[in-house]
C-alpha cells in the first residue's frame, strides 16, 4: 500500500473531523515530549521514563541511548508532525495531510510503546505532562 | 525492476527533427523515440524503461530539453493505441477480466476490434474507441481520466511554463502554495506503511543488533 491507509477517504462528519484533528494534536503534544526530552531541554517526562525502563522486545538498553536511538531513526517524522501541529490555525491541514499526521503520529508512539497503533490512544495517559 | 512505459511528449520551440537534433537525442539515450509531427505538432513516442511512468515521462524530458537547446515540453500524452494489460489497468480490472470482455464473453458484448493484430499478447486498441465502448456498453466514464502519474506530469509542465507569464506577486503566491504542497506531499511519503515498516526495521533491537 503506498499511502496511508483510508488517506482518500472523505470524513463523514465534521465531528468525525474534529476528532481525527483533537487526536491528532493529543499525540503530537506526546510526540513534543519526546523530542524535547531527547534534545535535553527539558526532563524526560514520567510517561516516557516508565516506557524506557521496559525491556524492548526482550533486550534492555540504558534509557538515555534508547531515547538517543528513537529520536535518530525518527527525527525527520518527528519533526514534521512538530511542523504539521506548528502550522497554526492559519495553515488548516486539508483532509488528506490530516489522516496522513495522525496515521503518522499512531505509527510513531506505535513504535515507542511496542504496541498495535490502535492501542496508542489506551497506553498513554489522559494528557501529557 | 523496471518495465517499460508508452508515451508521448508534445514539445516546442526548436525543430527536433534536424539531423543535428536527431543525433543528440540519440547521444543522450533518446533513441527509445520515434519523433514525428503532426499538422506543425512536434511529438516523440517513447517507449522507456524505467522503475515507474513518472520516472519515465520526467527522464524523458529532461533528457529533450538537454539534447536539443530550445526545445521545450508542453503535453505528454497517452500512447493512442492500449494493450490489453493497459485496458485493464485503465479500467480497474484484472488482464483475464478485460480480455473475457474484448471477446465478448463477459459483459454486453461488441467491444471494438483491435486496430493493430500482432501476436495475441501484442494486440493493440486505439484508446478513443475502447474508452468510448466502456462509457456506453458499461456506463464507466471513469477510466477516460488520464492515469495520476500522468496528471501530475502535465501539471508540472503547465506549472513550470505559467511561470514566466506570471507577475512577482503571483509568483509570490505560487511559492506560498507549492511550500505547502510540498510539506504536504513529505507527510503523505513518511506515512506510507512501507516507508515506516522500513523505519521501524532500522528501530528494532533486534535487528540493529
């Protein structure tokens, strides 16, 4: 499948909209998280710290360079859903850029939790730190 | 892997039959083209190798506009004439599909004849008419929309050559759009499943140790 999936499919409702835009912002707020937590500028939030502290498909890796490792493999990801969310209210995501951040964001947390993307929006807490 | 794509380029400007020009063409490896004209309209059908038709179409320009100065692309068109696996690519439907269709086994029947017989794999439809068979016998207009990669070749080329008609504040704005177009197009290609299963391979421990 070379696009992410239900990419040229139109939103029901503008509810159904909104809610693909809260969750899409919801997760990218985490995403922020990770990537200030990697550069140092700020402290690794609780969320992230309990999730570095698990073994990762059975291997364990000092937090610091597992966070390191993430952030390199995904720095271009991460940062353009920092840019998507950056873009103001000026800069309305169309439709299709909308499903595309959001499949993007699940996919990303997806990784980090080691867990199927529905499952992202259940393992992470109510909001960030 | 690679196949090979049928297309054609309109192009203007300087004459591409010359000799002169012929000889460049065929140094810069556009000796996959037949060029011709047709009532004053220059064209070169190209039959090019390449991993995907864009890939095609936009080698195929570059490598034109390289060879023979003043010359400039305006169309790429679809071959006239389609196989049997195009129609079916066209149409949404497998190859044994279209060709239960083309003998009149499946469907109403009356599809038209091939306008060129070669061997049974080599048969060749002229588009126009086939196109104009679906929209009747089968009420499918849809597939008389050019392929996207080929939408998205001609918007290139209509873009690039309102540019220089265009005024500073026009062109101002087409920039604006384009950044956003770009962005746009970056996240749709970092969404794609494939490119993130490709990530998430580097990521696993498992693999990178």
């Amino acid at each position: 499948m070379p696009t992410p999936p239900e990419l040229n499919q139109q939103f029901s409702s503008p509810a159904e909209r909104a809610a693909a835009q809260a969750e899409l912002q919801r997760l990218g707020e985490f995403l922020r998280e990770i990537i200030t937590a990697a550069s140092g500028t700020a402290p690794v939030p609780g969320w992230l710290a309990a999730e570095l502290r698990k073994p990762l498909r059975g291997h364990r890796e000092p937090p610091g360079q597992w966070l390191a490792r993430y952030h390199n493999v995904f720095s271009d990801e991460l940062q353009a859903i920092d840019d998507t969310l950056s873009g103001g209210s000026e800069n309305r995501l169309d439709d299709d850029s909308l499903r595309a951040a959001r499949y993007l964001a699940r996919r990303l947390l997806a990784t980090l939790l080691d867990c199927p993307p529905s499952e992202v929006s259940q393992r992470l807490p109510a909001t960030p730190s | 892997m690679t196949e090979t794509h049928e297309f054609t380029l309109i192009v203007a400007g300087a004459d591409v039959q010359t000799d002169e020009a012929l000889n460049a063409l065929a140094e810069v490896g556009c000796d996959d083209a037949t060029v011709g004209s047709s009532g004053g309209v220059q064209h070169l059908d190209f039959d090019r190798e390449a991993s995907s038709y864009l890939a095609a179409v936009l080698s195929a320009i570059e490598d034109v506009e390289a060879a023979v100065p003043g010359v400039r692309t305006v169309r790429v068109l679809p071959d006239e004439y389609v196989t049997l696996a195009e129609i079916a690519q066209r149409t949404g439907r497998t190859r044994e599909s279209a060709r239960l269709l083309s003998i009149g086994e499946r469907g109403p029947g009356g599809f038209p004849p091939p306008a060129a017989r070669g061997a049974e794999r080599n048969k060749l439809w002229r588009l126009p008419e086939v196109a104009a068979w679906f929209a009747s016998a089968l009420g499918e207009p849809a597939h008389l929309a050019p392929p996207p990669a080929q939408r998205a070749a001609n918007a290139l080329l209509d873009l690039r050559a309102s540019t220089t008609e265009l005024g500073r504040a026009e062109l101002s704005r087409v920039r604006q759009e384009l950044g956003s177009l770009i962005r746009r197009i970056r996240l749709i290609e970092m969404a794609s499943p494939a490119s993130l299963d490709a990530k998430d391979a580097r990521w696993s421990y498992a693999d990178s140790a």
